[in-house]
C-alpha cells in the first residue's frame, strides 16, 4: 500500500506542476482526481479474503470468485497484462465510480475539449462526487453551453495503479463482467493517445474475440450470443442517434438565423424521441434506453454518443489474416499504433475495403 500512496505522491506532483500553467481552476481539477483515486486505493481488500470469509454475503463471493476465473483466462488465453489488476474489491456505496461532464455549443455539435498530461484530449471532464460534477457543468451551462452529465461504471488507469473490481459493476451479468475486463485491459494492452476511435474499436473488439473464446473454454452458452445481442441493440441504439446528428449538424452549418436554428433544434429533438418510441414498439428491448431518452436533450448530450466502432471490421479481418493468433495480431496493432494518425486510419479503412 506504501508503494501505491508514494506513486499517487509522484502523479501528484508532476500535475499539480503541470496544471499550475494553467491556472487555479486546474489545480483544483487535478486535486479532486487524485484525492478520489487516493480514497479507492485506500478502501481496497484482497479478494482472496473476501472469497474466503464465510460471513462475506455469497452473491459477492459468487461474483468476485467468477471474476478470478476470467482474470487468470484473460492472461493465459488472451495475452493481456493482467499484472496486479483485479485482485482486490472497493465497495463505493454509489452507482457510479466517476462522473463525466460534456459540453457543447448551443448551435454546434463540435464538443468542448479538455486535455491531459496523460491520456491526451478527451471530449468530456471526470469527477469523482457527483456534485462537483454538476457545479462544473452548472458553469458551463452559465457560459451558454448545452451541457450533459453521465455516470461511468469502470474506468482504466493504463497502468499507473493496479485497478480493483469495483462495487459498480460486481453486480453485472456474467457476460458483461467478462467483456468489461477483457475491455479495459485491452486499453492497458494498448493505448494511443489522441486517437479514441482507434483505442476505442481495438478494445471492443478484444472484449468480443475474447468473449467468444471464454464462452468455448467455460462451456457457457448463452455469454457471447447475449453479449451480442446487447451490442446489436447498442449499434441500433447509436445508429438512431447518428442520423439526427447528421440532422442536426446539417442545421448548424445552414444559413438561417440563430433563432430559427433553436425552434428548429428544438423540432429535431422532438422528431428523435417520437422515431424512438416507434422503434420501441418493434423492438422492445430498445426500452433500456427511455431514461436517457426522456431526460432533457441537447447538443452536448448527442455529441456524448459516439459510433467509436468503426474500425471493429479491420480488426477482425486483421485476426483472420492471422488465423487467430493472438500474438502476431497484438504485434500488427502495436505496429499500426506507432503511425501517424491518418496513415494508421488509412490502413484500418484499407482492411474494411478489401
């Protein structure tokens, strides 16, 4: 634990350097985050003595025992780096680990960026208490932007510490715990920083490929197909959003006045949730998605959504140029990572052309 607190002492220092560039509002960004990573690292404890105390509730014992199984799977089948990760269990008393705020103009679907000495530019900001959350957006909405702010599940520290399982998400399906964990060590797998397309469709697809290989080894049948019977519906999900971007952003960029692109947003807005419910009554499934459905939409909320599965095609087409080998693929990927951006996107759009 010593080890951990010092390394949190050493990221401490180097942002709080590198933030005081930036001024007082940074500062106090980076204070919140390495405060909240601080109180996960110190509320840790070992699975193995969870698993092992007969008076830990047998639900969890049950769930963080299956998650052992996937771990060691993960490593041994699936080449990932597993290191110390997902060995020890947080209990958070919330649904959400961390809250992010996304932003946008009133008449633009362009987010606002925030960047990071680490993970590079991301199109939204983390924090760990909800409330600070809301006073963020709360100022950015005061601005004038159209703000939106969601809860997140599980999130990577690409290898700065060892992430533990989390209460958030202990409580998932089989297939969801599994493709969650093959997920966020595919980010530790790889990780290029400034490209969330690219980071985003590799660790989806090793979270898929590696869902179909644990459904064979665990003799599970029903993990893959519902896993992706849930991914079908997400694509649908997104697919629908996509079209009335497409929608609004062809408003944005048109020559009427701004007040007749608001009644218009507006219009849009309207047009989107009423194609939703009659999507609903063909596919009732889809009816997962009427909180976020119902609650207020705006510019920052769509751009929050977006399709980074593009590239799932050449990855797979890639697998299969390697007859499933796992470690020549892995290599083309790290090959593919150390391009330039828009050759890397070239030769991903080359796969899915062929």
């Amino acid at each position: 634990m010593l080890l951990h607190l010092n390394k949190v002492k050493v990221v401490l220092s180097i942002l709080i350097c590198w933030a005081t560039l930036w001024g007082c509002q940074t500062v106090h960004y980076y204070s919140q985050a390495i405060d909240g990573q601080c109180r996960i690292l110190l509320k840790r404890q070992p699975i193995s003595a969870i698993v092992a105390d007969s008076n830990s509730p047998q639900p969890l014992r049950e769930s963080l025992t299956y998650i052992l199984k996937v771990r060691e799977f993960a490593e041994n089948e699936l080449q990932l780096p597993v290191d110390s990760h997902y060995l020890t269990y947080v209990e958070l008393n919330r649904p959400f680990v961390l809250w992010n705020v996304f932003a946008a103009p009133e008449l633009s679907l362009t987010p606002k960026t925030w960047c990071y000495p680490v993970a590079g530019c991301a199109a939204y900001r983390g924090y760990f208490d909800e409330t600070n959350a809301q006073q963020y957006a709360r100022k950015l909405d005061e601005q004038g932007y159209d703000v939106y702010v969601g809860g997140v599940t599980a999130y990577s520290t690409l290898g700065w510490f060892d992430d533990p399982i989390l209460s958030t998400f202990v409580r998932f399906s089989q297939a969801q715990k599994a493709a969650l964990m093959f997920h966020e060590l595919a980010h530790q797998k790889l990780y290029v920083k400034d490209d969330t397309a690219f980071n985003e469709s590799f660790a989806t697809f090793v979270e898929q490929e590696g869902l179909r290989r644990w459904q064979l080894a665990s003799g599970s049948e029903r993990i893959y197909s519902d896993y992706m019977l849930q991914h079908h519906r997400r694509r649908q999900f997104v697919q629908l959003i996509m079209q009335y971007r497409q929608k609004l952003e062809l408003l944005y960029q048109s020559d009427l006045e701004p007040a007749e692109k608001k009644v218009r947003k507006t219009t849009i807005f309207s047009e989107l949730r009423n194609e939703f419910d009659r999507l609903k009554t063909r596919q009732v499934e889809l009816s997962v998605y009427d909180v976020w459905m119902n609650q207020s939409l705006n510019n920052a909320k769509i751009s929050s959504v977006v399709a980074y599965h593009d590239f799932l095609p050449a990855f797979q087409k890639m697998l299969t140029q390697y007859a499933g080998e796992l470690d020549h693929f892995f290599e083309e990927c790290r090959q593919l990572a150390q391009k330039d951006k828009t050759e890397r996107h070239q030769i991903l759009e080359s796969y899915m052309a062929n």
